[in-house]
C-alpha cells in the first residue's frame, strides 16, 4: 500500500476519533474540537463543524427518521451527543445527556430503529484522587435518543444504586459510593434479542459494585437491566493508587487492579449456529460469554499479563472463526512516570471462537533506539478477510496474514507529512482507535501523546499500490 493523502488536525497534539467512510466521504472527529467531512479519494474538506468539547468517538450514520435527510451522530468529552447533516454540516439537534462535571462520551453511539444507544464515561477516576475531593459520585450509563429529534428515550446506569455517604477519608472530606462503572466503548445491538450489551471499568469508590469490571445487559425497548456478569470483584481504584505513598489521596482500601473493559463486545455466529459474545480485558483475559443464556461462561483465555495501563485495552476485531486481540504488557514504576521494562509488549494474537485456544500469535517487535517508544500493541485492531491490522505505541501499523502470522506490510507512521489542508502535520504513537477500509483503501489516525507516547495529528489515507 502507499500512501494517498494526509490530513492535519490544526492545533493538536493528538489524533483519537476513528474515521467513518459512507457514500465517498471521511467523517472524523479532531482534537481541535471540529467535525470533518472530507473527500475520501482526495482528502479535500467538504464541511467542518465545530464542536464544544474533543470528539473522541467514532460517528454514527443514518437517515432521519421522518426526512429526507441522512445525519452523522457523535459525543464529545463534555457529554455532548450531536446529530448533524451529513451533507451540510449543519446541526440538527445536540443533546446532553449527563450533568455529572466529569462526564464524557468516549464510545461510538449505536442505531438501531430509529433510537441512538449513548455510552457514558467520565474522568472522575483522574479527577477523584486528591484527598480534597468528596470522591465519587459518577456511575456510568446507557441514554437512548431519538435520532430525529435528541429526545430522551431512556437512560438506565451501569450501577442500579445511587452514591451516598460512606465515610470520611484521612482529611476529614466526606466520601461517596458506589460509583464508577464507565462505559468506555461502543455498544453492542443484539437484534434477534433485543438487547444491547454494554461493557463497564472500575469503580472509583468504594463500596465496589457487582456491575464493574462487567458486560451488562439492557433491553433495547425500555432499558432496563437484563443480566450482568462480572469478570474482576472488588475493582475499586483512581490513578492516585498508583504511588507508593496513597495516604493523603482517595485510592480506596479495595486498591483493585484497574482492569476496566475499554473495548465494545463482539456478538458471533459461529458456522454452525452458536452465537458468543467475545470480548478482551485489561487484566489480558479474552472471555467468550453466551448470549442466548444470560451470560454463561463459554470459555477465558489468557493471552498476557494486564495491568492498569496493559492488558487487551482498545478493541478486538473477529470473523466466523476467530477473535484477534493485541495485548499491551506495560509496566511503569510505582510513580508512573516511566517504563520499567522498554522492550515489554505483548503481541498480537488469534484465539479460536469455539474453544478459546491461540491459533496464532505474533511477537512484539522491539523498538530499537526510538525515544518515547514502547512496542506495546495498544490499539484497536482491524481484520478483513486474510488480513489484520495492528498499530502499535512504536508508530507502526502493521498487516498480518490471519493464517500463519506472515507480515505483510508494515509502514512507520511516525514522521512528518505534507497535508492536503496544508497543516503542520505529524504521526506518532498509535493507540485509541484502528484503521477503517473501505473500497480498497484503509483510514488511520497517527498520534496519542497520553502515557508518555509519541504526539501526532494526522489521518492517514492508504491505497493499494498497483503491481
């Protein structure tokens, strides 16, 4: 493949929405709080549309129910959603669908039959921490909207019971729970069940819920809670649990692991008739659930170690046979101010849906001398049929074959880049979200400063180069 045209974020240090490719056109969301459409043979802008806050999620398309119309819907880290047009760029309608001052939108909302499914997740983990904060009052949610007119359906919370009161830290503030339970990803629309599954992260807080660290079902009609299960008990835990010293902070006694799903399920037919629910964890367990009996475990595999910033982090991709995970085995010292162990990665692996057992597994490739570097595979990863793609912390995304690990292709994103916008661009650390393709040409963003990696702000456009 070679590269076509590259577009840059103005402005930004980081390049963290995954782009949406309908009718010849790239939706994407900057970190310059602006919307995109562009070309997508040519990258040229169409409209751009500016946000109130970053848009990290992917966009959603679909008509308006009722018009002639066809609209893209989005979240912001302020707890926006949007619907605007997609061949203007003119707002329909924007919705706020959480009060609470740390809530965001980081997952890709889900349609189906004229409802949008919004995932909510907040930065309280982060905020939370100093003792003089009354830490927590977050839970996680599903709100539903109605794709014509931002209306609330319903919004049903990850944690059934709403904080209160528990105790008073070693300051005196008084602190709340339970909390937490993010919806960090993307929904999952089950239409033979009429059911949508949510995964949910940790809590802030203690008393630790049954509902962390879980995938939580809701029925699409009313939202009301189906069945949950929980892969990590007692996961309660902000970042200031991270040093060695937590006295004056609010990491809670419970001071769980912080392995969060960050990563949407995957609802699988397999070849004959099964469905499971797939799904990886931090924690770098692959588990496959039963959908048709509320949850029953199928099979757990583990393919690393996990940890708060490790495990199976962003999102899995899967076929009729296989589930591809990339795990990321990172290590940083008690102060989380740098890596323990440089050349630590993890890997990229193909588990197989009937049984759970690793079919194939592709070692982290070393970063060499590169600075600021890690070869921890961290992003979401992206399979068609033969192939699939992994972008890595390093800067490279690489294409495998999904038969016997060969590499295919591999390009170093991490440099700097004439624009078609004619922004000052650069690619660095890849994290977040994974590469789109569509008609033979593959959509990545480049840069993710987060956690010590490389900046970047460009979306990259690959096309298949001509023998």
């Amino acid at each position: 493949m070679r590269l076509k045209w590259a577009f840059g974020f103005p402005g930004s240090s980081a390049a963290i929405a995954q782009p949406t490719i309908v009718g010849g056109l790239v939706f994407v969301g900057g970190a310059d709080r602006k919307v995109y459409a562009l070309d997508a043979k040519s990258g040229c802008t169409r409209w751009a549309f500016a946000t109130e806050a970053v848009v990290r999620t992917a966009l959603s398309f679909a008509p308006i129910s009722g018009t002639d119309q066809f609209a893209v819907f989005f979240g912001d880290v302020r707890a926006n959603a949007y619907a605007v047009n997609a061949t203007t760029g003119a707002l329909v309608w924007k919705t706020k669908v959480e009060d609470h001052p740390a809530a965001r939108i980081t997952g890709a909302p889900a349609l189906y039959s004229g409802i949008l499914y919004v995932p909510v997740s907040s930065i309280e983990e982060v905020t939370g921490s100093p003792a003089t904060y009354q830490c927590c009052t977050f839970r996680g949610s599903v709100v539903a909207l109605d794709i014509a007119t931002g209306r609330q359906v319903w919004k049903s919370y990850t944690i059934p019971e709403g904080p209160r009161p528990t105790k008073t830290n070693a300051m005196g503030t008084q602190l709340h729970g339970p909390s937490g339970a993010a919806v960090w990803s993307a929904p999952t629309i089950d239409v033979q069940r009429q059911a949508l599954y949510v995964t949910t992260g940790d809590n802030y807080s203690d008393p630790p819920s049954e509902t962390s660290d879980a995938i939580v079902a809701f029925d699409l009609a009313t939202g009301r809670m189906l069945w949950h299960w929980q892969a990590t008990a007692k996961d309660s835990y902000v970042v200031s649990c991270f040093r060695p010293d937590r006295t004056n902070t609010n990491c809670p006694e419970s001071n769980g692991p912080d392995h969060d799903f960050g990563q949407s399920p995957i609802l699988v037919s397999l070849r004959n008739g099964k469905r499971v629910l797939v799904v990886g964890q931090k924690s770098g367990v692959v588990h496959a659930l039963d959908p048709d009996q509320e949850g029953k475990i199928l099979w757990q595999t583990r393919v690393g170690k996990g940890g708060a910033l490790g495990g199976i982090m962003w999102g899995s991709a899967a076929d009729q046979d296989h589930v591809y995970v990339a795990n990321s085995d990172v290590r940083f010292s008690p102060g989380g101010d740098r890596l323990l162990d440089p050349d630590a990665g993890g890997g990229l692996f193909a588990l197989d849906l009937a049984d759970g057992k690793i079919s194939m597994r592709v070692p982290p490739v070393s970063c060499g001398s590169r600075s600021r570097c890690s070869p921890a595979l961290s992003a979401a990863v992206t399979a068609i049929p033969g192939v699939v793609f992994s972008g890595g912390v390093s800067g490279y995304l690489r294409a495998y074959a999904t038969g016997d690990a060969k590499l295919l292709w591999e390009v170093d994103t991490a440099r700097d880049y004439a624009t078609v916008n004619g922004v000052s661009a650069r690619g660095g650390a890849m994290d977040g979200p994974g590469p789109t393709i569509v008609d033979g040409m593959l959509y990545v963003n480049s840069g993710y400063a987060q956690w010590g990696g490389l900046p970047g702000n460009v979306l990259l456009a690959f096309e298949v180069r001509n023998p």
